[in-house]
C-alpha cells in the first residue's frame, strides 16, 4: 500500500500486476489455475473493508483490462457488488439483466468475453470481502457439467489467493497471527512425523474425516495450499517442531 | 419443497422471511427455550445481518415449515464468535469448502406425525437434505452445526448421524449445545433420502415459490408502471434504448416493489 500512488481513492482500482511485491506469483497462479480447471478467464478482486479499495488481479486480455479501468467498470460490475453478497458461488445467469449487467457485458462481447461465467464470494475474518470470477465458452451443457466437476477446487482457490492479497496489505498484516487449535496441531506435528492421515485419526481416537478437517482448516490458516506446505510453514514459524 | 433465499432474492420473499423468523421465535425463544433475543416474536441475531443463506422449507400452500442458516467459516461465523465457549478457548475452524450452519427448526405445528410428506419426520429429513445438498452444489465438502442434544438425536433417527464432533458440550444458557461435523456426500443424502421417502427434486425456484398460493395471494399483480417499463426494456432496439429503459425501471424500482409488500 505504501507504494501506491495517492492518488487512489475510494474504490478504486489496482491492478495487481502494478504491485512491487508477489506480482509474478499472482499472475502466474491464475494462469495455471486457469488452465489446469479448463476455463476461458479468471479474475479476482478484493475489497479493503477499511478504505474501501478495490483489489485486482486478471487473466484477461490487456485490452479488456484497460477498457475496463478506463470506464471504471469495477464501480459497477454486478459480477463483484452483487454477487459477493451470497454466499454460494453465483452463476451469473442468476444476475439480473440490469443497465450495470449490460453496460460491462455489452462492452465485453466486443472484447470476446462471455457472459457466462460465475463468481465465488470470499468473506474474511476482519470483514475483508472478494471474489473469484471464471468465464467459460463452453455450451451450457458442458459448462454446467465443467461447473460439478471443478467448484471444489475453485472454492479453495478464491480463498486462498483472497488470503493472499489480504495479506500483502500492511493494515491486514499487522492484524494477522495464525491461530491454531491444538488438534491443528497434533494433526500437523504427526504429519511432519510421517504419520498418514489415518495413523493421526488412530493415535488421536478420531475420524479419518475430522483429521482431513483439521488439515484443511490449518493449511487454510497457514495460506498453503499442500499439507506439506502447511507442515513446512508450521516449522518455520515455530509452531510444531521438526518430525 | 426447498427454496433458498439469499442477499441476492430476498427482495421477492420478505413475508417469507418474516415468517421465518416468526417460526424462530417460536422454536427458540419459546419450546426450546435458547437465550435468544425475540422481538415482537421474531427471532433475530446479528449473523442475519450479514448475509447469510437461508434454506427453507415450505408447504404446497407456500407456508414456511422449517428452516436452517448457513454461513461460511471463512469470514464471521457463529462458532467463531458467540459460541466459542464450545471450543474451549481453541480457535475456530476455518475452511473454504466447510460452511457452518445454525439456527435448524421444523414447525411442530403446521406438521403432523407419522411419515408423508406433511409429517414433521419428512419436513426434518427434507430440510436436512436440502442444506445437504446446496452445499454439495457450492463445492461445500462438509458442514460444520451448532445443535443442542435434541437436534442431534433428531439427526442420529433421521440416519444423518454426525461422523465426529468438535470442542465440549457447553452451557449456553438453559440449554447445552455442541458442534458437530456433516459430510456432505452422496452417501449421506441417499440415507437420508430412504429413511425420510424423499424422491426426485426438493428445490424449487423463485418463480415456482412465487405461484404458490399463500405466496401469489399476497402479490399484488403487477402495476400498470411495471408493465409499461416492461414494454420499454423489450421494445429497444439499440443499447442506448435499452439501457435507458432499464435505467427507468431501476429509478422507480422502490414503487415497483412496494407490491410484495402490500398485503400481510
């Protein structure tokens, strides 16, 4: 934040690419993203509960980008006012066909962006709110069958790069100290000892299922998306001690 | 049949909701006897404030006969907050693929015993499924309810016994409640499904809820203003037309809406 200009104000928008630090990781995380869940586009965008900034971070054409700062689409775009007020992923065929739907949607035909797509909405602890948009060309068959398959996946990755950009706030990082339970980190520690997750359910007389929570919930807690990750995180921070 | 009301459909439905908080009040500021804040008999708490999704069951008539809160575990969540003495001092679990659910009632007296689809076992299973499956839809993996005793021994007859449980039973007020863990996959919903006769589809759509008849006889028909815009928004020929006339129907949407609201 501190080295963006002043000059940004009440909602408006920063392109994530602009952003001196972790740039290249963003970008390159959509794009993978993009590509290993076979959508057309990914964006997220992410609101400073605190000023009121808007957060971006795209795989759309450059063209588009530009269009869409130029014309301050972000102020009105239904796909992130509307939608992050579920709590659900919103296909946007849920959307009403309002002139805010139409003014973005008309101009992005021209720019060979459809329609259809949906928008994952994240809710943070601190009332820091963002979503992640995906847009698809596929018939609406295949698009809805693509939808089954890949919203899972896509729930953990709106979460996890809307962690993301929170985090590389300052404000939200002088908030931010991970608070683990103690079964998030007896799981954790028994991981690092080589434990399977089945092992851990046994030595700790739970289900296999509430081991994979309490993994879930503290790679969650530790922004890793692998539980090894998490396990190396946890070391590094002290948190469990090496297995 | 299931209908989910949300920040982005509640405008169609605000009878619907107030009947629901009605039936809250009821259930637990009344029979259960829960340390809540009714006012003017309606239960309501600040997590209604924040959006939440509200899965609801309704009658042919178009009458709410239970309900249930979600939230996701993400952002704030009643585990995270009023009920943290469940977890005994310890952090809350935070997941993007587990939402929390709160608040699950039936109403003891719009249903009747025994087993068809206007008995309170059907209704339960109903509404147990159909939160059960809105989440499966959201790529939700598991859910996370805050029950007392007597919700989970409901949930254990109707074959949706929770497969674990997390912190203590804790004393919230009269009552002791706990938190316990639901997965949400086909198996579960198949059991749920035979132990309850549940067949085909329980959601229904905003339309379909809006033609039941409880529901379509507090409706006023639509306004000659309503049409008229209408005829606008479908009359334009180019995008300018369009967004003008969309821009006129927006401008007078709080008359156009005023009639949902015109009869109790």
């Amino acid at each position: 934040m501190d080295n963006l200009p002043s000059i940004f104000g009440q909602h408006d928008l920063f392109d994530l690419e602009d952003l001196p630090e972790a740039s290249d990781d963003f970008s390159r995380f959509l794009f993978n993203v993009r590509d290993r869940f076979g959508v057309d586009d990914i964006a997220y965008a992410g609101m400073n509960p605190v000023n009121g900034s808007i957060f971006g971070h795209v795989t759309y054409n450059d063209d588009w980008k530009a269009h869409y700062a130029s014309q301050g689409y972000h102020k009105i775009d239904p796909t992130l006012h509307k939608a992050r007020r579920s709590i659900a992923p919103v296909d946007w065929a849920r959307l009403d066909r309002d002139s805010n739907f139409l003014m973005v949607f008309d101009d992005a035909r021209d720019f060979g962006i459809r329609d259809q797509g949906l928008t994952i909405p994240v809710r943070g602890p601190y009332g820091d709110v963002g979503g992640l948009s995906v847009t698809s060309s596929l018939s609406q068959k295949e698009w809805n069958k693509l939808k089954g398959e890949v919203l899972v996946g896509l729930q953990s990755v709106a979460v996890h790069v809307h962690d993301m950009v929170i985090r590389s706030d300052n404000l939200s990082n002088l908030l931010r100290t991970p608070t683990l339970s103690h079964r998030e980190l007896e799981a954790l520690q028994w991981t690092s000892a080589g434990k399977s997750q089945q092992d851990i359910a046994d030595i700790l007389s739970i289900s296999n299922r509430t081991v994979e929570v309490h993994l879930r919930s503290a790679r969650h807690k530790l922004y890793a998306l692998t539980t090894a990750q998490a396990v190396g995180r946890a070391i590094s921070m002290g948190l469990i001690y090496p297995g | 049949m299931i209908l989910v009301i949300d920040a982005l459909n509640k405008h169609k439905f605000p009878k619907l909701l107030d009947e629901m908080f009605l039936l809250r009040g009821r259930v637990f500021g009344g029979r259960l006897g829960w340390d809540v804040s009714v006012d003017k008999g309606r239960e309501r708490d600040h997590f209604d404030d924040l959006d939440p999704a509200y899965v609801i069951g309704l009658d042919d008539e178009g009458h709410v006969v239970s309900c249930v809160r979600a939230l996701q575990t993400t952002g704030p969540h009643m585990l995270s907050d009023v009920f943290s003495e469940i977890l005994d001092g310890e952090p809350p679990i935070r997941s993007a693929t587990i939402w929390e659910s709160t608040r699950f009632c039936v109403d003891t007296k719009r249903l009747g015993r025994g087993k068809g689809p206007n008995s309170l076992s059907y209704a339960t299973c109903e509404l147990m499924l159909g939160s059960l499956e809105y989440a499966q839809q959201s790529g939700i993996t598991d859910i996370i309810t805050v029950i007392d005793p007597v919700m989970d021994r409901v949930l254990k007859r109707s074959d949706n016994a929770p497969y674990d449980y997390v912190g203590k039973v804790a004393d919230m007020g009269k009552v002791p409640a706990l938190a316990a863990l639901l997965d949400c996959t086909d198996e579960r919903m198949d059991r749920i499904r035979a132990h309850g006769g549940i067949e085909g589809e329980v959601f229904i759509s905003d339309e379909q809820a809006l033609a039941l008849p409880a529901i379509a006889a507090r409706t006023k028909p639509k306004s000659d203003l309503e049409k008229y815009c209408e005829e606008q928004i479908s009359a334009a020929t180019t995008k300018q037309e369009k967004l003008a006339a969309l821009r006129l129907k927006e401008v007078l949407e709080d008359k156009i809406r005023s009639r949902m609201d015109q009869r109790a």
